[in-house]
C-alpha cells in the first residue's frame, strides 16, 4: 500500500469499488515507490469514454532532469475495460454519484487505483456512521472478554 485516502471512507458511502491500472511517467513510479503522495481531495470523471484521476500530488522525484520532470497535479488516464467505463458513466449520469480513489498500491509491479463509486454523507450520516463502527467496536471487545 503507497497511499490511502482515510477521509473517503467517512465522507462517502461507499457503494462499488475497481481496481484500474494507471498511467504513470517513470519518474512518477520512483516517487510512489518513495511513498510521496496526496490524495486528500483526489476525484475521477468519465470524458469521452476514458476515465481521468484529479488532484493527486505526486511528488517530483529528486533526481530527475527538470526539463523531463512531469506537472505534480497533472491528470492521469485510469485503465479499465470499455464495459466497465460505460457502466460507470451510466450509473455517475443516473444515480449522481462521485468516483473517489480509495487507495494506490503496487500489484506485480505495477501501479493500481482502487477507484470507488460513492454517494456523500451528510453531517448526520456521519454522525450516525461512526456511532454503528463504535458499537460493533464494543461488542466485538465485548466477545473477546468474555472468551478469554
């Protein structure tokens, strides 16, 4: 695991997730091997029948010519297949939901999103969202207890 965005999961329910591909300068993979990214106010669009990441800050790595070294915040292509684009669309067009990229990790040496597809939670939802994690906190603490 590279990054993690933690504040999704709070402000979004979450409803499907993707694991895509991304396309990545090689510069870009030095600095996520190195762990150097921000995905705080990370989103994804549909254009055009391709799927885009935004906001991601991916740190310049250091020993890189400048004039090769990519834009920090540029946008990146996702790769997923056509079926799954065209699903996404659908359901963005119809039900107004958000594409949130939950996490970016390496798989078989390759960079992967895991992209999710999230409605936003209200101020109460939260509210009530963390009170259910608190009780099954409590009773999962509980059942240990008692099968010590």
């Amino acid at each position: 695991m590279v990054a993690r965005n933690r504040r999704a999961r709070h402000d979004y329910e979450i409803l499907g997730t993707w694991e895509c591909g991304v396309v990545l300068v090689g510069s870009e993979v030095k600095s996520l091997r190195d762990a150097q990214v921000q995905m705080n106010e990370a989103y994804a669009t549909v254009d055009d029948g391709e799927v885009w990441l935004h906001n991601v800050h991916i740190a310049q790595y250091a020993n890189v010519d400048w004039s090769t070294k990519p834009q920090v915040d540029r946008k990146r292509k996702l790769l997923l297949h056509r079926r799954e684009i065209e699903e996404i669309d659908r359901q963005v067009k119809t039900q107004r939901v958000t594409l949130i990229p939950l996490s970016i990790y390496f798989k078989d040496g390759k960079a992967k999103v895991e992209l999710a597809m999230g409605r936003g939670r209200k101020h109460a939802d939260k509210r009530h969202a963390i009170a259910e994690r608190d009780m099954k906190r409590e009773a999962d603490r509980a059942l240990s207890e008692r099968s010590r």
